[in-house]
C-alpha cells in the first residue's frame, strides 16, 4: 500500500469455542477426503473509506493529532467486530486541495469511496451526484434527538439525510493581545468573552496597528492565491450589512451593502491592512504570520484555540449587526452507492457501527461534539465550549445550499485576487462575483441528482 492508503482485513477470532469447533470439523472432513464437507467462504466486502487530512484533537488523548487516525481506528474495530460477513476496509488519506481527484475521479474504480469523511462545504456537492445514500433508515430515534436541530437541517437535502454530522467547528476572529497591547488597544481586549466590534472601529482597529505595528508585522489576514480559506473572506464580505445570498440562494453582492464590503476590503490594500500582496498568498501564509507574531488578526476556531493560550483574544467576524458574525464548518459522514448493494449495506453498517458507540462518539470531543450526550460528559474539558455554544445565535450559513460549492469557490478567488490587485472596482468585482457564481450555482442545480 501506498503511504496514504491502509488495508484492515476482518479475521475470524482464534482459539474462541466457535473457532475451536469450526477447525476441528475441518480437520475431520479434511482427514475423511470429503469434498463437501469443505464450508464455503464469502469473498469479503471490501471497503473504501476516504479521508482529508486534518488536524484534530481529542480533549482525552493528546496524542491524536490528526482525524484520519481516529478514523482508521474506527476502521480496525469495525473490521475486528463486524459479524454479517467478511470485510476488509481500506482507509485513504488524501490531501485537503484534492477532494475532487479523491472522489468524483475516482468514481467507477476500485478506488472508489464507500464512505466519505469530511467538512461538509466540500462534501456536501457529492450528494447532487446522485451517489450519495440518504441514511434515515439508519438514524434511530435517540440517536435524531442526540444530535441538535441545526446539524440535522445542515445534513439534510430536499427532506432526506444524507450526511452523518460528527463535529462542528465554530470560526471567529482571534487577535493577538500582546499586539494589540503594542499599538494601544488595550481597551478592546475582551477576556473570557467573544467579542464584537462595530464596522467604524474595526476601520479604527486597523488603522491603528497599521500604523502602531513594527515593520514586518501586520493588522489582518487576506489571501487570494487559491480557494483554501476562502469561505472566510466571504464571510468578511458580510461587513457591510450584506446577506450575502438572495431569497434564492444565489450571491447578491451587487447591492449596495455588498459593494460597500468590497470597497472596504479594496482600500485596507492601501491603507496597510493586510501582508504585501496578499493577492498571491494561501491562507496557510497567512497562520504562518499569525504563529510567529507577525499577524495580529487571524481566522480560529473552538478546535484550534488551544494551541495559542491565553494570548489571543477572541472576536466575531464584522456582520450585519453589532454582534458581528460567526460559521460553522460540520464535519461527518456520508456514504456512496457504486453498484453494489452488499457495499453499500456494510457501509451504512460502519456508520451505525461508529454511531452506536459511546467511544467512538467521545473522539469528537475537542471540537463541538454533535452528540449531546458527548457534550455532556466533556464540555467542561473541551476549551472555550460554553462560549462557542452561547455564540451559535450569531453563525451565519455561508453555503446558501448551493448544489457545487467547490465550482463556486473556484470561481471566487480570482475576482478577489484582482480586486486586491486593483484591476477591478468594487462594482465591477460584485459583478463579476454575481454573475459567475451563480452560473456556477445555476450549472449545479441543472446537474443535480439525488439518490433515491
């Protein structure tokens, strides 16, 4: 195997009563010379699962670092537990920026994804492949009332489930107090809070520490260079009071409050917000500056905190009132139909198997757990938990359910790195962002297809 492929194959457990018996049987069978005594073996079920790899932590076990090793322990207990038939499972481990050469591509080989892992702005646009099972036939009354309202809704399409929530990540703004200290805001430091600023004085805040900062060291976050983090930049794109999406769910950033945001964003290049060029930067840059004290706002979420203690202060992101705005990324499961109905009923066997037990509900504890029962036991122990809790009332949707999000962020950044680069005007990159992004929205309810 490959190092970001694992095969977990599904024994019979040795020395057990049954498997003393069944041995013993053989041997007889195998000493008379009789044919057909010989039992007959299924071929087992094999299974894919596929995986971005993703940093995670577990609020019990430091040692987890990453998700694809919880769900590559998950696999090996379902492979060593499982009784209806024999099953191997293969566990594949891909990188964030090649969701589509994970799935879409790999549709109709043995590569194929049985089960998907992931966040669900990307995995939500395998649902309209018509591949995607709904799954209500596995959520048994507990379990639906284990997990809130507003997971469901996110997991549901045209009043079918078809995706599994396992965690959630709520995002806001950290910003560096020593930072802040610097360039004399010491006033808006809020301590134990998620704070929120008006639009006037986030202009306030980055004006001062562009001009308060050491040189080499920035105000805020922005990048352009490809659609990795850039949910987050729409989300800033809210600043101005906009809604982002019509009643219909297409992008209605030409309005005025939509072009205001814009603007804003435009003339931050000029008046030293953001880091040189920002146009040709990742927003994995961007972290970097934000580790090494030269960023002074960054996107955090309630799973990354902890690595910065207590130096970063926590803000929503600027919205469309005086509290600001938040999002929320859910993480889960969902499962493919590739032409085989025993795969498909060991898949969704693998879900309930993950979701019927307590212990592996518990490794989502570190990031907001989508079973209250796990929030329960660990919410104490899971940082800042209470706070991202009372903040839900401020998450704004930032996919607007659009059938192919990764076709419309892949529209997004490039009007976004010309804006910084000031080829375009604000007007003209509303526009521009309106028309090719709901032609991307447009093209993906055209192709849509459930799964029935």
């Amino acid at each position: 195997m490959s190092e970001t492929g694992r095969r977990v194959y599904w024994t019979d457990r040795l020395l057990t009563r049954r498997g003393f018996v069944a041995a013993t049987a053989l041997g007889a069978c195998a000493a008379a010379g009789l044919h057909a005594c010989a039992p007959s073996r299924e071929e087992p079920v094999h299974l894919v699962v596929k995986v971005p790899r993703t940093g995670h932590s577990v609020v019990f076990d430091e040692s987890i670092t990453q998700v694809e090793t919880v769900i590559e322990a998950m696999a090996d207990d379902f492979a060593a537990t499982y009784e209806a038939r024999p099953v191997e499972v293969e566990v594949i481990v891909f990188e964030q920026n090649q969701y589509d050469e994970a799935v879409t591509d790999s549709f109709d080989t043995d590569k194929a994804p049985d089960v998907l892992y992931g966040d669900y702005f990307n995995t939500s646009t395998y649902v309209h492949t018509g591949r995607v099972v709904p799954l209500d036939d596995i959520i048994a009354p507990d379990l639906r009332a284990d997990v809130s309202d507003y997971l469901w809704d996110a997991s549901t399409v045209e009043g079918r489930v078809y995706l599994m929530p396992y965690l959630a990540r709520q995002n806001v703004l950290g910003y560096s107090k020593e930072l802040f200290r610097r360039a004399g805001l010491d006033r808006f430091i809020a301590e134990g809070s998620i704070t929120s600023w008006s639009l006037d004085e986030w202009t306030s805040i980055l004006d001062t520490l562009a001009a308060e900062l050491p040189r080499g060291t920035f105000p805020l976050m922005m990048y352009a260079a490809s659609s990795q983090g850039d949910t987050h930049i729409m989300t800033l794109l809210r600043s101005a009071g906009s809604p982002f999406y019509d009643e219909t769910g297409h992008f209605a950033l030409s309005r005025p409050e939509g072009v205001a945001a814009l603007r804003w964003i435009q003339e931050g290049v000029g008046r030293g917000w953001f880091p040189p060029h920002a146009e040709n930067l990742e927003i994995e840059d961007c972290s970097s500056l934000f580790r090494a004290g030269q960023l002074a706002i960054y996107m955090v979420n309630n799973a990354s905190i902890t690595r910065y203690g207590d130096t970063v202060g926590l803000v929503n992101f600027p919205g469309p009132d005086e509290d600001g705005c938040a999002t929320t990324f859910v993480s889960g499961f969902q499962v493919f139909d590739n032409g085989d109905e025993a795969s498909v009923q060991v898949a969704k066997d693998f879900i309930s198997f993950v979701y019927g037990s307590d212990h592996w509900l518990d490794f989502a504890a570190g990031a907001m757990p989508a079973s209250s029962r796990v929030a329960e036991r660990y919410g104490d122990a899971i940082p800042a938990y209470d706070l991202f809790v009372d903040n839900i009332g401020n998450v704004v949707d930032f996919t607007g359910e659009t059938p192919d999000t990764l076709a419309v962020r892949e529209a997004f950044h490039p009007c976004i790195r010309d804006l910084l680069m000031g080829k375009v005007t604000p007007e003209e990159c509303a526009a521009t962002l309106d028309e090719h992004c709901n032609a991307a929205i447009d093209e993906g309810w055209a192709q849509s297809r459930l799964h029935e």
